[in-house]
C-alpha cells in the first residue's frame, strides 16, 4: 500500500501539472454543442479505426506484395545476366532479348563499353526505390541504377557487369503493388458513407432534445410554448411528457392563484367601499380624518398586492421601441423638478411584454424619483442581451437589504422609506417582471453615489 501510495503522489506531482493545461486547451476548443459531440463520438473512433487499418496494411500487406514482385523481377534480371556471362551472344543478343521479352515479360538491352548516369534524387515517398535497391544488392551484388518515376508505367533498371550495361525495362505492376489504391477507394467511401448514415440519424435524435431545450426556454422567458410535442427516443419523449405536465401544473397553479385574489379582492373591494360609504355619511370630523387616509392605503395595498400576483401573465410579447419609453420617464422625471438622462446603445426596437416591461422600468424610476434627483439610465442592446443600468446619487440601500427589498411588502426603516405613496410591492413586482422574461434584476453599489439598478433579460 506504501508503494502504491508514494506512486500516486509522483504522479500527481508530475503528470498532472503537465496535464491539466493540455485538458483546459483541449477543452476550450472542443465543441460545446450536443449534436457536434455526439458526431465527434461516432466519427473520430471510426477514423481512428481505419487510420490504424490503413497503417497496418501500408506496413504489412502493401510492403510484403511489393517485395515479392520485385524479388522475382531480380531474381529473373539476374537470370539473364547470368546467362550472358556463362553463353556467347551474338552481336545484337538478339536471343536473349526474345527469350527475355517472351519468356519473362521484359525488354532487355545490352550497352557494350557503357556507363552508369548519375543516381536520380529519390521520390519523397520511395518503397520501391528502397526494396528494389536491397534486392538488387542482395541478389546481385553489382553497380546498378534504377528510374521508377521517369515513366508512370515502366520502372528502368541499369546493371553494370564487366564492360557492358544491361538495361531492363519492366511493368511497374510487376514490381509494385499497384493495385492498393482499391482498397483505399473502399475503405473511405465506406467510411464517407457511414459518416453520412451517422449524421442523418444523429439529426432525427438530436432535434427532439433541441425542440424540448427550445420549449424550455421560451416557457422559462414567460411566452408560449404551443405546438411542442415529445418525440424521439423513449427517454426523450419521457423528458418531454414531464415537461408538459410541468408546464400544465405552473400554469394552473397561477390561474388558480390569480382567480383566488381576483375573489379575495372583490371581497376587500366591497367591505373597503362600505368604509368610504360610512366615513363619508359621517362627515368631515377630524377624528376620522386617520381612518380615512388607512382606507385608501389599503386601497392601494390591496391594487397592489393583485398587480403583483397576477404578473402580467397574459400579456402576448410584442415590439417596444426603448427611445419613446424612456423619453417619457424622463419627461415625468423633469416634472417634479429633478434630471433625468439616458444612452441607447443598439437596437431601439426591443421583443418583451410591453405593458409589463413598462411597469418594471415605471417601478424602478419611481423609485429613484422619490430618494433620488438625477438618474441616469444606460441602455445597451445586444445579439443576445438587453442591459439596462440605472444609476442614482440617492441614500442607495445597506448590501445585507438589497435582497430582503425584492421580498413583497418587505420595508427599510421609517426615515427611508416609509411613504404613502409606497406599497412595498414596487421591486418586487420589477424583479418578477424580469424573471418572467427570462433575466432579473440585482442592486449595487453606484458610482454616482446612490443606487444601481442592473435590468437583464434576453434580447
């Protein structure tokens, strides 16, 4: 165990330092999506498989054939040498140029007093050259000179012997595997077909996981989702089925929410009016003068509390130019005698739920408007954001209350905001607008001195 134990220490001591910045290069480059890793699965194993076929043939098969040949072309050319050394030839070797030609398939020629050219610069890739040349020094043992590129379909062999040079001209099919090319052909149009088979069917699997992503994402943005059905594999459709009935539970869940508060505020509307009837039979009495002003925040609470419930839910996603609602925040701004400037960076038409979108942006205003003089709002618009920064030069709010404020109801201390104008609902409706499109709303530190406002949601 002492062994085994020191061994892994060594290796995460030096192999894994030296590992980890390759996996981080090799991870930064990889394809994150499902549809291209699932094709780097199927088609990188299948390429190394064939790679290492291919390897082995090229090594084993290709290279034996080619020496066999070109063995038996040698052995046959050192045939004829010795046949012209041991028998007197005419003047012409006309014999043993037919025998040659007939017999062996090749056409000899003899050079009296000739004289090897100068050796030719190999081929980059030169199997031939290699195994014609070591049988020729096995076999034959005497200066040679050979040409296997010259002419694509002749390879020229040059044997010098006592004063003479016999020249040999032979089909490169006789000394070379020629025919590999055919199973090269085979093994990548296989392989292009597979691939092909691959692709189609990864494309059929792939698209129900993207329709159920897609679904997911609109719901999750608050838009509709008709038309999705589960498809695919077993455990596709099972995701998807859970999907719907997910969906089917949320959405009921909030019907069901909104139709009980829809009740409870007609209930509190009536017994809330029977007040104002009694307070206003009783007449301008200055002891009632209290209970009058907690009708009507009451009244506003309970305006409140049903706008914040129901959530805008209902509400189609619609075109909202930013420049016109912004330019109108900014005129009620100025009417209350304080500045208000924005910056638009991107499109100006923007995709969200307008009435919605108004009333988050409204609340978030409203309330630098009362803590605040100046407001700036920077507003930028990307392929795949909308960021709106909202900075005051307000008292701002302590950092361990900045997410009690999104809580409904929820209230800071009576000198910062206890207001009758307030509810207690105004961030917490602005963050559940958001959410509902997809993005969020977070406070911080502003450089203004005040108050920031960061708004989120997908363009």
């Amino acid at each position: 165990m002492a062994f085994f134990d020191t061994l892994k220490r060594d290796m995460d001591r030096f192999v894994i330092p030296g590992w980890r910045p390759f996996a981080r290069w090799l991870r930064r480059r990889l394809p994150t999506g499902l549809y291209t890793r699932s094709l780097l699965i199927v088609i990188l194993p299948m390429l190394l498989l064939q790679t290492v076929v291919a390897a082995v043939f090229m090594e084993r098969h290709w290279r034996m054939v080619t020496e066999r040949l070109s063995e038996g072309t040698v052995r046959d050319i050192a045939g004829i040498i010795e046949v012209i050394k041991s028998y007197p030839q005419d003047g012409n070797y006309d014999a043993i140029t037919r025998i040659a030609d007939d017999a062996l398939n090749l056409t000899v020629a003899v050079e009296e007093n000739g004289q090897l050219p100068p050796p030719r610069p190999r081929p980059f890739f030169s199997i031939l050259d290699d195994i014609l040349a070591e049988q020729i020094t096995r076999q034959i043992q005497m200066p040679f000179w050979i040409d296997t590129v010259g002419d694509s379909r002749l390879v020229e062999i040059r044997i010098k012997f006592d004063d003479r040079v016999l020249r040999v001209f032979t089909r490169r099919g006789s000394t070379y595997a020629s025919n590999t090319h055919i199973f090269l052909v085979w093994m990548v149009g296989t392989a292009f077909v597979l691939a092909v088979i691959s692709i189609l069917f990864l494309r059929g699997q792939i698209r129900p996981i993207l329709a159920l992503a897609q679904a997911a994402e609109s719901f999750g943005k608050g838009q509709k989702t008709e038309g999705f059905s589960p498809r695919g594999a077993d455990e596709i459709r099972r995701a998807g089925l859970a999907f719907i009935q997910m969906r089917e539970r949320i959405e009921r869940q909030m019907e069901q929410r909104t139709a009980m508060l829809a009740g409870i505020s007609h209930d509190l509307r009536t017994i809330l009016t029977r007040f104002k009837l009694q307070l206003a039979l009783a007449g301008d009495k200055p002891e009632l003068a209290g209970m009058g002003q907690d009708v009507d925040d009451m009244q506003s609470m309970l305006e409140g509390y049903l706008a914040f419930a129901k959530g805008e839910a209902e509400e189609d996603f619609g075109e909202l130019r930013l420049s016109e609602l912004l330019e109108k925040l900014r005129y009620d701004f100025s009417i209350r005698g304080k500045t208000m400037t924005y910056e638009i960076d991107g499109e100006d038409e923007i995709a969200v739920r307008p009435n919605a979108f108004t009333r988050l942006l409204s609340n978030l205003v409203s309330n630098a408007e009362r803590y605040a003089s100046t407001l700036h709002i920077d507003a930028r618009h990307s392929a795949k954001w909308l960021t709106l920064t909202l900075d005051d030069d307000g008292p701002g709010i302590p950092v361990e209350a900045r997410e009690d404020v999104f809580k409904p109801f929820y209230r800071l201390d009576e000198a910062r905001n206890l207001n009758a104008s307030g509810t207690g609902l105004g961030l917490a409706i602005a963050r559940d607008v958001a959410r509902a499109h997809g993005g969020n709303v977070t406070l911080a530190d502003s450089p203004r001195g005040g108050l920031r406002a960061v708004v989120r949601i997908p363009a």
